[in-house]
C-alpha cells in the first residue's frame, strides 16, 4: 500500500512541481527518490538501487537519442539564422493568408511526422517557421507548443500507414501491418484532425479576442533586414529530411533519423551558406538547446525508469492487464493508464502488450482490431505535462511555461485523442 501511494504521490508530485516550471534535474530525481524510498528500493547499494536504476534511464535515453536531438537543434538553428525559416513563412501567409498561419503549422508537423520523422525531430524543424508564421499572423505564441502537437502526435502519429514507433510496436507481439484496421483508422483520423484543428482555432480565437498578441522576446532570433533567401532553399532541406528517413525507416530503423537530419543540416548549409548571420553563434545555440533538451527529457525518463521498478507499477500493470468486460476496452484502458504513469505511448504498449497481446487473442480478439486500439489510446495519456515530448517542446524548444502551454496542448493531445478512442471502441463494436 504504501508502495501505491509513493507512486501515485511521486507521479503527482512531479506534474505539479513541472507545471510550476521547477528545473526537472532537480524535480525529476527527488520524485524519483520519493517513489524508490516508500517502494523499499535501496539508495545506493544492491540490486536495482536508486542510483544506478535512475542513471541508467537517464543515459539510456542519451545514447539513444543524442545524435538526433543534436541534429535536429542544428537544423532548426540553421533554418532561423540563414533566414530560411522566415522565407518559408512568409511565403506561405502570401499564398494562403494570416488566416491560415496554424493550418500550415499543423500540415508541415503532419507531413513529416507521417513521413516518418520522430516527432522530437519535427518540433526542432518546424519550430523556427511555425515562429515565423505566429510572428507575422500577430497570433499568441504560447499557442505553438499545441499547434505542433497536435499535429504531431495526435491524427498522425498513431495512425495506420505512420512509420512512428507507436503505430509498429504492436506488429511484434500481434503478427499485424503498418495497416492494420485502417478504414476505422481513416475514420478516427479525420475526425480527430477535423474537430482537434476547429478546437484549436476556436481557443486561439479566444485568446486574441481577449486581447492577446504575439509577444517579442529577447531569445528570438535577431536577423537584421536583408534580402531573404528564395522559400525553396528551406523547403528542399526539409524534403532531404522527408525522404531520407521515409526511404530508409526499415533498413535503418531509427537511425534513419541520423542519417536524414545530417542530409538536411549538409542541404541547409549547402544551399543558404551565404545567408548565414552568426554561423558559429548557430552553431554553439544549437548544440546548448539539444543539450538542454535532452538533459530535460532524460531527467523524466529516469522517473519513468524508477517507477518501472515498484512493486506498485507491477501490481498496477497486472491489475489493468487483467480487466474484465469488452477486451478492447480492457486493452485502451490498461495501455492508457500504463502510458501515463510512465510518460510514454510506446513505453505504455511496450509494457502492456507482451501480457495483453496473447490473452486477449487467445480469446478471439482480432488481432488488427487490438492492434489500432492499442496505438491510439497510446497517444492519450502519455501527454501528461511530465511527457519527454511536451517537456522538451513546450520548455527547451519554445521557451514557454507549462502554466502558460500546457493546458492548450493537452486539449489536443489527451482529449482528442481520447475521444477519438472511444470512436474507435464504438465503430469496431458496431461493425
């Protein structure tokens, strides 16, 4: 009991200590603490003892994704110094209007989140123009941090046919497709995108009527005015990244990514290297914020790593593995809960589904039918404001607040997506 209550304390603990903007090396290990000490875990001697269990979630995480974070900082610093970022967005308001400044925001984190780009990758790359875009549409940039979110790792990210981790994990444990149940996922996906875009209009919409405006900040890039280069020298790198990593997922895996952000930073210099402002100043910024944004998201994995080691987190996950009733809806429900107390959609299926996956196919769960469910009520939960994803977007990325872009972005991220489970459950109840 008392291991339940140190976890369910910790994990709420760490939310509140984040959405009141505490530094997460220092909230992130004392939750931690807090949860491995009521769990009985030693602290510095013995097998998985606090120490060695947290340092090797958080340096997991490092050597996993340095080389992307890095890249992905370069690339976006790149695309603000050179002016590429700008070029591109004033392009776009010119071409379809002020008006439709978020709609380009949201197609371009689409696209290449569909295309196979992690989506941690794709708020580095789209943040410098989705800047631009709010800058010039007069719009309340806390709102970026959503607008990249949502189209993110919402319509797309779970979808049949997405290259993202959350829509393959399911493949090993069920014996599925990239595809499978795909005409209920068309459906959830356009609805989610239809309703999450119209919701979002409407809560930036409020905001301006209430007098918000897009605010200057001394962190925002200072690009002198100057003859700006021409909106395919941003495009083209952006497209180098999409295919890139859309041609080379399955040979390459995950380090695709590598291979298609140093083809976009090489296509980015390449072709904009006389529109460089501060090269070296690019440079040292981009590899401070990936540093920054790593360090922050490998902070909360290390919870997420103690969490895992608890008696309670045992229990909890045999409980939701073992609901009773429909079993798809005994599937969302155990995915979305064990998502959100680990901060993670595929650390959420990769836990559920190797004890999920045979129980409830042993009972004549169909298989393509799990699989969609799984995926997308992975996408729910695991947005709670400790999410590496919504850590590293809305703090190292876009410099807000969680106070001031959380709650926006959850609306997106954990509602949505949840009501678009619920479809999901109905349709394949119904047919």
């Amino acid at each position: 009991m008392l291991s339940l209550i140190g976890l369910v304390g910790g994990l709420a603990l760490l939310i509140i200590l984040t959405i009141r903007g505490m530094n997460l090396f220092i909230a992130a290990p004392l939750c931690a603490l807090i949860v491995a000490l009521t769990s009985g875990l030693p602290v510095f001697v013995g097998d998985n003892n606090f120490v060695e269990t947290y340092m090797s979630g958080f340096s997991g995480f490092i050597a996993a994704w340095f080389f992307m974070f890095l890249l992905g900082s370069l690339f976006g610093k790149f695309m603000e110094d050179t002016g590429a970022a700008d070029s591109v967005a004033r392009w776009i308001v010119d071409k379809i209007g002020f008006q439709r400044a978020v709609l380009a925001v949201v197609l371009a984190c689409a696209i290449l989140t569909y295309g196979g780009v992690s989506v941690f990758v794709v708020a580095f790359s789209v943040y410098p123009m989705a800047l631009s875009l709010f800058k010039d549409a007069n719009l309340p940039r806390r709102f970026i941090p959503a607008t990249m979110a949502f189209g993110s790792v919402t319509f797309t990210m779970t979808s049949a046919g997405s290259p993202e981790i959350q829509n393959w994990i399911p493949i090993k444990y069920l014996g599925t497709s990239p595809f499978a149940a795909w005409e209920v996922s068309f459906v959830v996906a356009v609805f989610m995108a239809l309703f999450g875009y119209w919701w979002l209009k409407r809560m930036i919409g409020k905001a301006v009527n209430n007098g918000e405006k897009f605010e200057h900040r001394a962190e925002d890039p200072d690009i002198p005015m100057r003859d700006y280069p021409h909106p395919l020298t941003g495009i083209i790198p952006l497209m180098v990244v999409l295919v890139l990593s859309f041609s080379l997922h399955e040979a390459l895996a995950q380090l695709a990514l590598i291979v298609a952000l140093g083809g976009g930073v090489l296509a980015l210099m390449l072709i904009n290297f006389q529109y460089f402002h501060n090269l070296p100043k690019a440079v040292n910024l981009g590899t401070t914020g990936a540093l920054v944004a790593i360090g922050n998201t490998a902070a909360v994995v290390g919870f997420g790593a103690i969490a895992k080691n608890t008696e309670a987190f045992q229990a909890t996950v045999d409980v939701m593995t073992h609901l009773p009733g429909n079993e798809l809806i005994g599937a969302a429900v155990a995915v979305t809960v064990i998502a959100g107390l680990t901060g993670s959609a595929s650390g959420g299926q990769a836990i559920a589904l190797p004890l999920i996956g045979p129980h409830y196919m042993d009972q004549g769960v169909d298989p393509e039918e799990l699989h969609r469910i799984v995926s997308i009520s992975s996408g729910a939960l695991d947005s709670l404001p400790h999410n590496g994803y919504v850590v590293t977007t809305i703090r190292a990325i876009c410099h807000e607040t969680h106070q001031a872009a959380y709650w926006p972005l959850a609306a997106l991220t954990v509602v949505v997506p949840a009501i678009g489970l619920t479809m999901a459950i109905t349709l394949f109840s119904w047919f």
